[in-house]
C-alpha cells in the first residue's frame, strides 16, 4: 500500500517535483479519501455499506500544483476511478443526455448519473469552471445523483466555490450547486507563492521564427516539460459549436495556426479558449497579407483574447510579431498586436497577481 504522502515524498527525493509547504499541506486532504476508500468492508448479512467520505474541492492559483497532486492521489487508488478534465467530461454527459432524450427520455439524467457510478467510485476532476449555461443548468441534478449513488469528487479549480459561474445566466438556478459542493467535499486552498509552470518558462524562449526543424524540436521540447508527455483531447461548448483542441494537458493546449484562424471562429470562441487553457503553444504563423485577411483578423482577436486573460503564449513563425502583416487593411491595427505579443514574450509576463 502507497499512501499519498509516501508517493509525494519519493518523487520529492527522486528529484521529480520540488517539496512545497502548501502542496504538503494538502496530501493529508488527500491520503484520508484513499485511506476511507481502500478501507475493507464490513462483513455481516445485514451490516449497511460505510458512508463515502467527503470529496475535495482543493482550490489555487494557477500553476500551483493542483494537477500533479490529483495524478499521485488517483495512482494510489485501489478503487476504479477515472480522471478526466471537467469540459470534457459535462460534454460527455450532454451528449449522453442528447441521444437519451433523442430515444424519449424525458428526464434522462438519473440514467446517466447510476451509468457513470456504476463504472467508477471516484471522479478527479481537472479545473472544474463553467461558462456554458447547459452545463451549468444540470450540473446540480448530476451531481446529486451521482453522490447520492455513493461517487466521491476530487476536484481542482482555479475559483472558490462562490466564484463558479460567476456573473453567469440565470446564476440563481446554479446556486444550489455551490452549497451541495460545500456540503459534499471539504473545500481547501493551495495557497502556494509559486508558479510551477511559470518556472519551467523562466528565461526560455516563447517565440521561434522562423519554422523548421530545429524550431519543432525545440517547441516538442518544451510540450514535453509542461505535460510529462501526457495529452488527451479538449471539447469546448461554444453556443451549441464544439471547438476541439486535438492536444491538451493539465492547462496546455498545443494546436497549429489554421486550426484556430483559418476556420470560421469568432470571438466567443477565443474567448472559451482563453478561459480554458493557461499555456497555448500555436504553431505555423505564416506572413499575412490581404491575401488571407481573414485569417489576420481571427489572429488578431485570438490574441486579444489571450492577452486579456494573460495566458502564457508560445508560438513559432514565419517572422517576426512587426514583419508578419506589413500589407493589406488594417496593418495600423496589427501593429497593437505586434506589441502585445512582444509584450507576451517578456519573462513572467503570464503571471497572475
């Protein structure tokens, strides 16, 4: 038996992660779930089953460690459970709710809820936030069901409960969820000073140009620090679209310029993006011209929206942020991007105080 604090210690000494007092502070949150879960059960014909133990809202900066603490808790589980990232796990559940409804359920959400029980003992959810109004109008249905069904939540956020969904819809109706997340999992922050994925891009390079070989190596390189080498796909929900990110880990999305600006995407996409992702490395930035204006003009509101919502850009190029648009309309106004990208590629410009 591997408890959480035995794991983080040896890949402490192994040299694999840095001790953090506030990281620390967390594993006893952590270990007392595993130990509750990998408890025998009580023998006896008429003994009930022991009550789940409460889950984990554990709440941060982003950065903190979060993530790397739900991939030691879930190694140690000796119960079936799955880690998934909490976008992709409600569009899993939508689309369930969909084709059930389509069959003519008409309240398919207790089916859904004992179909995803039934498959596991504990759901590690990966920042749990919700912008989508859907989601955020069944959520708290969902979740009774599937506590109520005995399922344990371990969950990470960059938001205090209170914070969710926040200036969203019909927030009243969402509510209820925020007191069933206080009720059913102990709420903790990760109150650490340091930003682990800000370190990792201390002083290196963030803007590569132009394309090639060696600038591919050197971004696989950096992909491969930020993300252990793991990737899974993100949907994102975008007034009824679905916006995939064929390559995404722990906040980092990776993807090719035409993927996000070459197709017909708006400002409501980039917006769901920035919200969902705290690295994005965009690949492939070619000159543009007024021979693909268009695909100027999604750039420059893609990295507006990056820009507010300060997340760390990496990107390879045909040329510099000055030289990329030099002719066609509106190269008065890429010279506002020009500069916040220059001003995205300073040292410690992502962080967030």
């Amino acid at each position: 038996m591997t408890t959480v604090p035995d794991l983080y210690r040896q890949r402490a000494e192994a040299g694999l992660l840095t001790p953090d007092a506030a990281q620390e502070d967390a594993l006893p949150e952590l270990e007392r779930i595993r130990a509750a879960l990998d408890s025998p059960p009580r023998r006896g014909l008429f003994r009930r089953a022991p009550e789940p133990p409460k889950g984990l809202y554990l709440w941060g900066g982003v950065g903190r460690g979060k993530s790397m603490l739900m991939d030691l808790f879930v190694e140690t589980l000796t119960v079936p459970a799955r880690r998934v990232h909490f976008h992709a796990f409600m569009q899993e559940i939508q689309s369930e709710i969909h084709r059930l409804r389509q069959q003519g359920r008409d309240d398919p959400i207790a089916p859904v809820a004992a179909s995803v029980a039934d498959s596991v003992r504990v759901l590690a959810f990966d920042e749990m936030q919700l912008t989508d109004i859907a989601d955020a109008m069944i959520v708290g249905r969902l979740f009774e069901q599937l506590f109520a069904r005995g399922c344990v939540v371990v969950t990470t956020s960059n938001r205090v409960p209170d914070d969710l969904y926040k200036d969203g819809l019909n927030r009243q109706l969402f509510l209820p969820f925020i007191d069933l997340i206080k009720e059913r999992l102990v709420v903790h922050q990760l109150a650490s000073d340091r930003d682990y994925r800000q370190d990792r891009l201390t002083g290196a390079q963030v803007y590569f140009t132009p394309d090639g070989p060696e600038t591919r190596r050197a971004i696989d390189a950096i992909w491969k620090d930020l993300t252990g080498g793991q990737e899974e796909a993100l949907t994102l929900t975008v007034k009824g679209r679905a916006l995939e990110l064929a390559r995404y880990h722990n906040g980092v999305a990776r993807t090719r310029f035409y993927d996000l600006c070459g197709r017909a995407l708006g400002p409501a996409d980039y917006l769901a993006l920035a919200d969902a992702v705290r690295v994005l490395i965009i690949e492939d930035i070619p000159r543009l011209s007024r021979r693909n204006f268009n695909e100027a003009r999604r750039f420059v509101t893609l990295v507006d929206a990056l820009y507010e919502a300060r997340v760390r850009l990496i990107a390879s190029a045909a040329d510099t942020p000055e030289s990329l648009y030099v002719e066609g309309p509106g190269t008065f106004e890429f010279e506002r991007t020009a500069s916040r990208l220059r001003e995205m590629m300073a040292e410690g410009w992502g962080e967030r105080t």
